[in-house]
C-alpha cells in the first residue's frame, strides 16, 4: 500500500529525469548546430582564399571575392547577434530552471504540510472512534443519520420507480394518434384554444375514446415522477444535514475544529498551479534557444542563404576545376580543407537531424509526463492510497505509456483497479469515518436491496417495509415513501381503464 503523495512524488521523478534527458538533448543539439555554422564559416574562408590566388589569372575572380566577402560578413553579423541572442536565451534557462525548483520544493513543502496535518487529524479521529461509542449525543446523531439515509434511498427509488412506470404505463397513452392529438392541443385544459367548428370535432372525438378519464390518469402518471424527484431531492439534503451533524459531533470528541477551520489544501494547489506555470515558462524557454541554435530564426537564414548563393555561383565551381589542374600546393592545401570541410559538414548534418530527433522525442515525453501529472491532479490521486507493493510499480506503468504499450485509458484503468477509498482515513471528507457519502459508508444500504446484511450499524430489520406499510398495501406518504394503489407488479393503477399489462386501451383507434 502506497501513499497517493508517493504516487505523485515517483511521478515528479520521473518528470525531473525527463526534463534532464530533454535539457541533455537539446544541449547536444546546439552544439552540433553552432559546429555545423563554423564549419560553413570556415568554407566560405578557403573558397575567398582560393578565389584571391586565382584573382590574377581570373577576370571574374574579384567578383567571387567580393561576393563571398559580402557574405562571410553577413554571417559573421548574424552570427554574433544569435550568439548575443543565444547567451540571452540561456540565462532565461536558468532562471526558468531557478524557479521551477523554487516551485517544487515549496510544493513538496507544502505537500508534506498538508500531509503531516490529514495524518495527525486521522490519529485523533481514530481514538475517537474508541470514545463514541459511549457518547449519548453521537449515538443519537448517528441514528439520525442511518434513518435520514435510510429515508432518503427509500424516497430516490420510488422517484426512480415513478419514473420507470410513466416510461411503462405511459406508452400506449403516447402510441394513441387520437390521445396524442388531444393532449397535445391540450383538450380538457384552460391552454386549449380553436375555432368552433374545430373544437365540435374534437369534442366529439374525446367523448369517442373516452379522453377525459385517460387524461386525468396519464396527467397523474405525468406529475409523479417530477413531485417524487423534488421530495427525494429534500430527503437527499436532510440526509446529507444529518451526516454533516454526526461528523461535526465526531471532531468534536477528537478535539478537532469544525470541518470548515480544518486546514485546507489550497496552498498545496496554488503550489501545484505555480509549478505547471515555471515548467511552461521553461519549455517556453527551451524552444525559443533551440529556434535560435538550430539557425531557424529570419535573419540566419537569409545570411545563410546569402553564401549559400555565393559558394554555389559558377565561377566558384570554376575556380574548384582550376585549383584541381593548377601545379602549386597552396591551390591543393585549400582544395583539401574545402573537401575535410564539407565531409564533416555533411557528417554534422546527419548528425544535428539525429539529435534534432533525439530532442524532439524527450519534449514529446517531456510534454506527455507533464499532461499525465495535471491529470493525476484531476482525479484526486493525492486524496487516495493505492495498492501498489511500491511506487516503482506506478512508474513502470508510466515508461508502457510513454514507450506505446499502454494508452492512456489503459493506465488509469490500471490505476482506478488499485484505488483504496478512505486513504485519508478520518479526514475532513463526507462520511462518518472518513469514507464517500452516500451509501451508508460502504456498507449494505437499507431496504429490500440490502438482502440479509441488514442495516449500515447492523440493527436495522433484514427487509424493512418500504414506505412504513407492508408491500402491496396503499397508503399515505411515510417516510419518505408515496403511497398509491399499486398493482400485482407495484406499478401505480391509474384512473382510466387499463388492459391486462396495465396501460391504457383507448376505443377510437386500434
């Protein structure tokens, strides 16, 4: 059994491992790409010398050289604004990374606050557990709770039960052309309204099928279930009241405040949303010194593309032709430095879209780890114990998502099977010992479909009457029960003549 804090705190290290491997990634990736723009320097450098030893024996060999000086310029400009740029990026790095760990460690703080609260709250909960048993007013809170509780499942299935039988009853009423026609002009109410002749016919029409007495039984079947609904609702809210009651006579005993003054977690959550927010700002970050790195940004380009025009000119290539025929070793020298130049900087580029890809994919799971934890938050995973042997256990299901084995549906699947309620045993949540309301507490509920466990403190008859009457006996509202004339099934009869399934057989229409 793991704490649902462990859970998290083994999702934060893994969060803090990805962000090192994404960090490591894009760092190789810079390096690569400032490697990759050196290396274009220095070709640009030997083709302008190569270009002024041919100059004498070449008339368009000032051309080459002014045009690669022009742009070996540029880009020695761009590149001292990108490295300006790119010092800039980096220490926003840093004081992104500052402030996500000054987010972490007061989120951890206030997680093992928070924490160290619920458990001391739940050790006096628990001892007084012991005295309340001997405590006349909790024993009195308490079995006015079971019996709000008991009246309130009570009054939701017969709302449930009504609404199931106008569902039923109420069909062949609706199937009925003739019926639905009158209904819906609202014949025999004070909204129906047509001219004469019109209302003559219907008239003669409702007399036909006998419309009167099946519109008073299908209102009936039509108004229960709202009335039943809103007196359930109330029933609900009493039952809920007289929970809260008992818990607040509990803390009491315990010697802890009011459920209200109890320590919130709000600080734990400001903590959590500061935390998401530096590790925005630091991927953020990240992105804007890669755009950089990588040579994306406008004015790297155009510069690159500036020499790029000027090595690909055709006098260039002719000055490679020559200095390959030429005799002298200076031309072979700056021949081979543009071939070692090139290689290299073919191997880099092979090497920079590897790593480019390498980073990409530490982002991704960077990204995914990052949605993973805000959604744990979502569900409440601190508020819960697991059952899991360790925390390593939540990781390994961590690294299938990530690696595709496992989708994200498949992993809380996972999880919710090992969920534990009440991890917080004795805390501020609904229910009288730290469990969710309603039910009672995780036990049987009462009634019929509690079958032979009895009652949630074990006292109450294995199969109470519903209502405070006997099954398939009419009467008044008790308890919150609604007594109706009831047939063989408990189905409500209603006024007008029914057939042997209890609906309603009209004698206008087949």
């Amino acid at each position: 059994m793991v704490s649902g804090v462990a859970v998290l705190q083994e999702m934060d290290a893994h969060l803090a491992e990805a962000q090192r491997e994404a960090s490591a990634s894009q760092a190789e990736m810079d390096r690569l790409a400032a490697r990759r723009e050196g290396l274009r320097t220095e070709e640009a450098e030997a083709l302008r010398d190569l270009a002024r030893l041919r100059l004498l024996e070449m008339a368009e060999g000032k051309a080459a050289v002014d045009a690669l000086d022009a742009a070996g310029a540029r880009v020695k400009e761009s590149l001292r604004q990108r490295a300006a740029a790119l010092e800039a990026a980096q220490r926003a790095i840093l004081d992104a990374r500052d402030a996500l760990a000054a987010a972490e460690a007061k989120r951890d703080a206030e997680s093992a606050r928070l924490r160290a609260s619920q458990e001391a709250e739940a050790a006096a909960l628990r001892a007084a557990d012991a005295r309340a048993g001997e405590d006349t007013e909790f024993r009195r809170l308490a079995t006015l709770a079971e019996e709000a509780e008991r009246v309130a499942q009570h009054a939701e299935q017969k709302a449930a039960f009504a609404q199931q039988d106008f569902e039923e009853k109420g069909r062949p009423y609706r199937a009925d052309p003739l019926f639905a026609y009158l209904w819906d002009r609202g014949w025999g109410t004070g909204r129906y309204r047509a001219f004469p002749l019109v209302r003559m016919i219907d008239g003669w029409v409702a007399r036909l099928i006998e419309f009167e007495p099946a519109r008073r039984s299908y209102a009936l079947l039509a108004e229960l279930p709202g009335h039943m609904t809103a007196h359930a609702q109330r029933m609900r809210a009493a039952a809920d009241a007289a929970v809260r009651g008992m818990v607040e006579r509990r803390r009491s005993l315990a010697g802890l405040p009011a459920e209200a003054a109890a320590p919130p977690a709000a600080l734990l959550e400001a903590a959590e949303d500061a935390v998401e927010a530096a590790q925005a700002a630091l991927a953020a970050a990240e992105a804007k010194r890669s755009a950089l790195a990588s040579g994306d940004d406008a004015a790297s380009q155009e510069a690159i593309r500036a020499l790029e025009a000027a090595i690909g000119a055709r006098s260039l290539r002719t000055l490679r032709e020559e200095a390959a025929r030429t005799p002298t070793r200076d031309d072979d020298a700056i021949v081979a430095r543009l071939e070692v130049a090139a290689a290299e900087r073919g191997r880099l580029e092979r090497a920079l879209a590897e790593a480019q890809a390498q980073a990409e994919g530490a982002r991704r799971r960077l990204t995914e780890l990052q949605s993973l934890r805000h959604e744990m938050r979502g569900r409440g995973v601190e508020r819960s114990d697991w059952g899991f042997a360790s925390g390593a256990l939540v990781g390994v299901l961590v690294g299938e998502v990530l690696r595709g084995v496992l989708s994200r549906d498949g992993f809380w699947d996972r999880m919710e099977r090992e969920r534990r309620s009440g991890g917080m045993t004795g805390t501020a949540t609904p229910g009288p010992w730290g469990k969710s309301l309603p039910g009672p507490w995780g036990k049987p509920a009462p009634g019929p479909w509690a079958g032979d466990s009895g009652g949630a403190w074990g006292n109450i008859d294995p199969a109470p009457d519903w209502g405070g009457k006997r099954s398939g006996r009419g009467g008044a509202k008790d308890d919150g029960g609604w007594g109706a004339a009831s047939d063989a099934g408990g189905g409500f009869a209603t006024g007008g003549k029914s057939d042997a399934g209890g609906g309603f057989r009209t004698g206008g229409s087949v």
